[in-house]
C-alpha cells in the first residue's frame, strides 16, 4: 500500500464532475471576453521565481537539481511562468494581449482544509492595456467567474497600492518593509521599522487606513485619514467603480479596501482578493491586481494586470452554496440476453453512443438480472434488453430503471425513447 505525499489529493469521479465544471465555466467566460488560452510548463528554472520574489521563496517551493545538474522548480503560480513566455516570444504581438491558463501549482505549505501543496488555478493576465480598462476587464471576468460558478455570497475587496506607496515617503527598500508589516497586520514589526524611518507618527493613520472597508463612500473618509495623500489613486478606485457598474457588476458583488495590501513588491496599483465567507480560514478563492514583472525578466515596460482563483477553494465554495453538479446519470446500459447476442448489442450501443447518449454495456457476461442490479447501482436511467425474440421483430426491450416499467420499442426510435425527459419520479 503507498500513501499520496503529503498535501496532495485524488479526486474521485464526483469531484471531477465538480471541478471541470468550475473550469468550464471559467473558460468560457474568459473566452467570451477575448482571453486566449495559453500554456506553461509544469518545472520552470528556479531563478524564475528567485527572480521575481527574492531568494526566500525557495522554501516555499518544490526545488530540485535534475539530472544535468540545472537548478529547477515546479511552478507555485503561473503569472512568472506567463511573463517569462511574453518577454522571451510573445511581446510582439499586437497589445492589448489577453490570456488565461489553467492547471496545478505547487507550494510546499504547511497543509491544513483548503490549503494544498498541490493545487489548482485558473488564471488570467493582460498585458499592454491602458490601466484603468484592463484593471476594470480583469476584475469584472474574476467577479463574473463567481457568478457564472453559482457563488452568491462572495465579495471582492479592492483596494490600491498607490495610496499607500504615495503616503510613505521611503525609498522602494523600506516602503517595502513597511506595506509587508500591514499586509501581515504586524503592528510590532510597523511599530519598529516607523521608528527606525523617524516616522512613527505615521503609525496610527496607517493602521486606521487598512481597516477602512465599504462602498464607494469610504474612499472619501479614507483620503481624509491619510491627510489627501494619494489624491490621484483614490480618482482612480472612483472611475474604477464607474467602469464596474458599465459592465454589470453589482455593488454587492466588491468593496472597497483599504487593507489589502499584497505584501509582494511587484504589485503596483490596483489590488484585489475575493473571499468566500463560508469557508473559514482558507476563505480566499482568488487574488490579484496590477504588477510589474517584465521588466524583472528583461522586457520593456508595459502594463500588467492580472489574477489567479483557487480552484479547489471555488469548489467548496460552490459545495457549500449548493451550486456543484452531480454527476450526469448514464442513459443507457446495454444487456445483451446471451453471448450470443453481444454484437447485435455493440452495435445497439454504437448507435447510441454515435447520437451522443451515455451509454455502456455489460462487460462481464452477467445474467439479466445481475445486470439489472449493475444498472440500477451505477444509476443508468435506462437499461436495454438486447434478446433473440424482440430483435426478430427489430426491437429490444427499454426498460425504466426508476419506475421499474418495461417496454418494447423499435429499434429505429430508440434514440427517441431515451431522450424522454425522465418522469419526476425518477428523479433520485
Ligand atoms: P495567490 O497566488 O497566493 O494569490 O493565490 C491565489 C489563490 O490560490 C488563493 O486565493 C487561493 O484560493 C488559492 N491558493 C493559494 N494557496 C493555496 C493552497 N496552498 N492550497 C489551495 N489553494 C491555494
């Protein structure tokens, strides 16, 4: 018996049913909006994340020498991976470029409900935009996505680190330090880089400032706690409300937050994370915002935008909502009466597989009624009686495995037959 590492999952037909509809439904959606599927490869050179987010990541990632002795590791998001493959092949391409990509990340976390080392994301990233209409496109895809999942209850919180970094009258390096400590609510650790700046004035506005949260209305109060610093990113948050409102996004749907802050260094402006509040700890299905990495990787600058939802998190999500499929029901399981009449039966289930019904066929040479008991287990609608006697006359037997009720039917109209909307009593 082997055990699966540690943080990694199987998923079970059930879950899969789950999990490819929250993709599906994020693909579509993506597509609708003009994003173009792209993908990356699963190992990436270690430098690549060392690059963008300091060496102190290498703890958090599965890094690994190969063969040849390369340094490597699995990817931990995609947005590095993306970048990358702009500046090195994409970058001529006519901008705005819009893209998305799903697939599995790994982190090496401590693993606890709704927290994985492997796990999945579905993410999207425009790069080459005006800011305010890719931020605006970008977060009306992620809260749409919510939607089209089913998700009622979750909000996005954006907030925009240009306030912040125009009040904090520090070099990168300690500006750095500073927005870490609020994004991680250390008031210690503020406290004492305030101090060592000469700046722990500061200090109670900016924790004032990160727990302002609410409608477009909290800008104003926010702008009057930071003395009218930042002026021109709190207009920006305010067209950005605007812009939600043109594309349908409902003031329910997001608040505004003055305390997502993102910690990480390459974000810029506008920052969002969405919650759902019925998952407790791990509640946060998605983040994002505009950053700049590019550059990091050698290109030009140009605008970056994007975001990354937990997949795995959207589908407790959606269980815990009550809006995750069930498993379609198979429509048909074909009995064949004897072996001798098992390719009369193929070719029953060929026809009905070709006019794209789910159906199977009994592979294990059971009598009729073991058969029916398989059928009425794996939750066929239908099983079809396949025997001597009906097929002489060009009929088999359908049988209603809810109601128990049986009859002949032509062989010519059994597509027909079993694309009856099943009774309502049939409904288990
Ligand atoms: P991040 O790239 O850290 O902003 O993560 C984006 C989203 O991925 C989060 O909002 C979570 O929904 C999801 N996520 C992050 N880490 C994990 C993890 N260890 N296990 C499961 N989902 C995760």
């Amino acid at each position: 018996m082997f055990e699966r590492p540690r943080g990694t999952n199987d998923w079970g037909p059930e879950d899969m049913v789950k999990r490819r509809f929250v993709e599906s439904r994020f693909v579509q959606l993506a597509e609708s909006f003009g994003f173009r599927e792209v993908a990356t490869p699963t190992i990436e050179s270690l430098e690549l994340f060392t690059a963008k987010s300091g060496p102190g990541i290498v703890r958090e990632l599965y890094a690994f020498k190969d063969q040849g002795g390369r340094d490597l590791a699995l990817r931990p998001e995609f947005t590095a991976s993306i970048l990358r493959f702009y500046v090195s092949d994409l970058r001529s391409r006519p901008k705005p470029l819009k893209v998305y990509t799903t697939g599995n990340v790994f982190r090496y976390e401590e693993p606890q409900k709704g927290r994985y080392r492997e796990f999945y994301q579905l993410n999207a990233e425009i790069i080459g935009g005006a800011p305010l209409p890719s931020d605006a496109e970008t977060l009306a895809l992620a809260i749409g996505t919510m939607r089209a999942i089913g998700l009622k209850r979750v909000k996005a919180r954006i907030g925009n680190l240009g306030i912040l970094r125009a009040s904090l009258p520090f070099g990168s390096t300690d500006q750095a330090v500073v927005l870490h400590s609020l994004d991680k609510r250390n008031f210690a650790m503020l406290d004492s880089e305030l101090a060592r700046l000469g700046r722990k004035d500061l200090s109670k506005s900016l924790r004032q400032f990160i727990d302002l949260s609410g409608d477009v209305t909290i800008l104003d109060r926010a702008s009057k706690v930071l003395g009218g610093a930042g002026k021109e990113a709190f207009d920006y948050l305010r067209n950005l409300a605007d812009l939600l409102e043109s594309y349908g996004v409902s003031p329910t749907e997001y608040a505004f937050d003055m305390g997502v802050v993102r910690g990480l260094d390459y974000y810029t402006g506008m920052v969002f994370e969405i919650d759902s509040p019925n998952l407790g700890a791990e509640k946060q299905v998605g983040g994002g915002g505009a950053y700049d990495l590019a550059q990091v990787f050698g290109g030009e600058p140009v605008t970056q935008t994007g975001f990354a939802l937990g997949l795995d998190r959207l589908v407790m999500s959606a269980e815990a909502e009550g809006s995750a499929p069930s498993p379609p029901p198979l429509d048909a399981y074909v009995v064949p009466i004897g072996d001798s009449m098992r390719p009369k039966a193929i070719e029953v289930l060929a026809s009905l597989r070709a006019d794209g019904l789910k159906a199977d066929i009994d592979l294990v040479g059971r009598g009729p009624t073991k058969n029916l008991e398989y059928a009425n287990a794996i939750r066929a609608r239908f099983a079809i009686l396949v025997g001597q006697r009906e097929l002489v006359a060009g009929k088999a037997t359908v049988r209603n495995m809810a109601s128990g009720e049986q009859r002949e039917v032509s062989l010519e109209t059994l597509v027909e037959a079993l694309r009856e909307k099943p009774p309502k009593s049939a409904s288990r």
